[in-house]
C-alpha cells in the first residue's frame, strides 16, 4: 500500500490523497487549490496522475476545498463512482455548479485582461457541462454503512461533525498476504459543541490516519464567553450607525453564524436590525440543511421539527439573491450586519461589499474562521493596511476582527481527543494534513509527547510506502 500527498499538504487547500490498495488507485478528495490567481489555475487544471486511472473517488464533505475541481477531473477522463454522504451528494449539486458559474465569470475577466495585452484567451477550469457530467457518478451512503469498494477494500462513512453531511472515512483492507489494516481518513474535524450539526463520531482501532491539522497550535473560547463578546461587538458598531461585513462560507459557517444571531435577538442581547445573507448559494445551502433534519444536533432538531421554528430564518434576517438587491445594500445606511460569500474573500459578492465598506472607520469586517496564505482574507486579518479588490487599490480602515470560535474545525485539544479511542500501539502512523506548518508542528509534537510514534507532515508530491 502507498499513499501520494498531493493537494491538501502543508496548506489547508486543494485537498487530494491518492491511496495505491491491491492494485486500485483510491482518491480521497478532489478539491480546488486557493490563493494567488497566477498560482491557482495551472495547480488546478492539471493533474499528477492520469485520471482515466483513477478506480474510485472518496469525498469526506462539499467544501469546495474539497469537492470544487471534481468536473475537471471528470473532464479529464475519470469514469468511476464517486462515493458520499446523501447531503453531501445534494451540497455538491448547488456547490459545484455555482463554482462553474464562478470559473466562467472570472476567466471571462482574466481574458479581457490578456485581450489588451494581446494575449490568447484561456479556458474555464470547466463549465456547467462538465458539473452535470460529474454529477451522474456519485453515490450516495448512509453513515455507518459498509460498502465493499473492491475485493479486500470495505469503507464505511462517520459523521465528522463539520458541516451537513460531513464524514470521516473507515476503510477495512485485507492485502494480498491476508494482513488486515485499518487506515482512517478525519476528513475535516468537526468541534464538539459546534451549534446546528451533530457533534464528531470518533474514527477508532486504526493502524494508520491521515489527520486535518488546520488549528493545531491553538484553542478556541468557550461558547458562552463568544457569545457575549459578538453582542458586545455587534452592540459598539451599530451604537456608530455602522455596518458588519461578514465573509463566511456559504456551507456551514453562514448557517451557523445565522443561528447564534437568531438566539441572541431572541435573547434581547442587540438590537433590533436587519441582517443580510447575500448569497445566491447560502439560500439554496440553508435549504439543503432544511431537507436534512437527521443531520442536526438535539437542541436544533428540537427547536426545527418539535417547536415548528425555523433556526435559519426569523424576522429581522433577509436572504437575498438577485443582483440589484445585492446592489441596493450599497447605498442603504448603516447600522445592518451582511453576510456574504466567500470565507477567504477570494470571490463571489463579498468582494463587492468590502470594496464598499473597507474605507469607512465606522464599519467592521469580521472574519469567523480559517484564511488561507495570499487570499484577501488573510491579508487583511494579518493587519495589510492596503489591499486589492477587482484591481483596484483600497485602504483598511474600518475596523477588524476575527473570532476562531465560528470556525467548524476542531482545535488542538478537540484534535488530540479525537484520538482518544486508539491506542498509541496500534496505531504506528499518523500523517498530517490541511494544515499549514505553524499549525501542525505544534500538534504533532503533542501527539509524539502522547506516545505516538511516527507522526508525519508530509510535503506535496510525497508517498509513502506503508
């Protein structure tokens, strides 16, 4: 058995595993790398491997970090299944399908910009075409429920607590000399006491895991020590008629922050608002969230399905998805709180709305989860008083802030208790991923400190033969 590092390694984008099991090739993930634009498009658009050879894909949850390059793999001449959880399955129906339309529009951009340089166009990553094809492969799986992927392969999905319809994937593998492995994959990791969704079923008895590390050198606050500090900052911005700008991933961190703002209303602690949700894919997300009841933690399945409310929609909130109402939130005045796509501000209405706000002291720009290295989001939590938008230079002045709290990855406490139920004896390797290195270092040395022997951080492009 070999396992190929690609995407995903030493950065928390562009996740890609290839597992070498009996002579198949396994895919675990397929998603679009972010970062700097001249960067992204020839990582995404080519692959390492010739994907006609590619048995099966695995995909532990809808992120586009993970899901988002499946059509071009599919484009390229990937014909097997592709095996994920029914929510999952029904996220990645609006998911990659808006993501096409992105990757239209933003070439569309890039080529008027070679035209005047008198540069030949370029080709979408790929089209809504392609998105329709990828679709017919995938299979939806309960959890828990044990597939035979190939002759000695059997896998099995569990909830990994991180958005609706994540998993973490369980595979049963007995090799040609009839040794039996256990090999777990976290995907994402889920937090314990995250609102909304269920809380993580722990992977356990593993031989081998490839671990997420994206908060493993910090902890997060306490949930009610949050939420007294979002109404206090909610409070101090709309006491300066200002605005909040908001850009939060339209799975799972939007729902989430939309639910802790429903409570805190219902619990007089700010005031009365209007809140925003500017996203043509939050709209249609939070409805998948709807039709899945069987995915929400008890208090959200008791407060959807026995009280009869709706956790994601109450009086003060407005979903939007036409452009010109998008547009009209320019010139409304403030105090408001809007929600926005995309959590890295790498594309999608957000950028407009920052483009607008950033350069008003009155306002704030809250940040509520991770950022990658060179995404504009990144940039302006790190303190750049100067940044880009469509082009143009804008100055950061109004004010900034970030709450890890929001983020739906566990932290570094969360991670090592995930490993709770397998023994530092059986257990003999341990690969971490999606994590950059200032972030698994510091959760790899704990894990060595619990007994765990080999833990390694492996670099893009490595395999390792186990």
């Amino acid at each position: 058995m070999k396992i190929h590092f690609i995407g995903g390694a030493r950065t928390v984008t562009g996740s890609l595993h290839l597992l070498h099991i009996n002579g198949k090739k396994i895919l675990l993930e397929c998603g679009l790398f972010q970062g700097r634009r001249k960067d992204t498009y020839e990582k995404n658009k080519n692959f390492p491997f010739d994907p006609k050879e590619i048995d099966v894909l695995i995909l532990s949850h809808a992120h586009i970090d993970h899901s988002g390059n499946i059509p071009n793999l599919v484009s390229k001449g990937f014909d097997g299944l592709i095996y994920a959880t029914a929510a999952t399955v029904d996220l990645c129906q609006i998911m990659l399908r808006d993501s096409a339309h992105l990757q239209e529009k933003d070439i569309e951009w890039v080529n008027k910009k070679r035209s005047k340089k008198g540069e030949p166009p370029v080709e979408p990553l790929y089209t809504l075409d392609d998105v329709e094809k990828s679709m017919e492969h995938f299979i939806g799986v309960q959890y828990n429920k044990t597939i035979e992927l190939f002759d000695g392969i059997n896998f099995s999905f569990r909830d990994a607590g991180h958005i609706l319809g994540s998993a973490g994937v369980h595979f049963e593998i007995k090799e040609n000399s009839n040794k039996k492995i256990s090999l777990g994959f976290s995907g994402d990791i889920g937090r314990p006491e995250s609102p909304v969704i269920k809380s993580p079923d722990v992977l356990r008895d593993l031989d081998i895991l490839i671990m997420e590390s994206t908060y493993g050198n910090r902890l997060h606050s306490p949930s009610e020590e949050v939420e007294e500090e979002l109404a206090q900052t909610i409070n101090q911005i709309v006491n300066n008629s200002g605005k909040i700008i908001i850009p939060a991933f339209a799975v799972g961190r939007t729902q989430t922050i939309v639910y802790v703002l429903h409570k805190l209303f219902d619990q007089n602690r700010i005031p009365e608002i209007p809140i925003y949700v500017d996203s043509p894919l939050a709209v249609d997300a939070t409805n998948v969230f709807r039709s899945h009841p069987e995915c929400l933690d008890r208090e959200t399945y008791r407060v959807f399905l026995q009280n009869g409310e709706d956790p994601f929609g109450f009086s003060r909130l407005k979903y939007i998805k036409k452009v010109e109402e998008s547009k009209e939130l320019n010139d409304k005045p403030g105090p408001m709180i809007i929600i926005s796509a995309s959590g890295m501000a790498e594309g999608g209405r957000i950028l407009h709305h920052l483009a607008n706000n950033i350069e008003n002291p009155k306002n704030l720009i809250l940040f509520v989860g991770y950022a990658a290295e060179q995404t504009l989001a990144r940039k302006i939590m790190d303190g750049e008083k100067r940044v880009n938008i469509f082009g143009e230079e804008y100055e950061v002045k109004a004010k900034v802030k970030t709450m890890d709290y929001f983020s739906a990855h566990a932290d570094q406490n969360e991670l090592l208790d995930y490993l709770r139920l397998n023994p530092t004896k059986k257990l003999k390797n341990i690969f971490l991923v999606h994590g950059e290195e200032d972030q698994a270092i510091p959760l790899r040395q704990k894990l060595l400190t619990k007994g765990y022997k080999t833990v390694e951080f492996p670099a893009s492009g490595s395999i390792y033969e186990i």
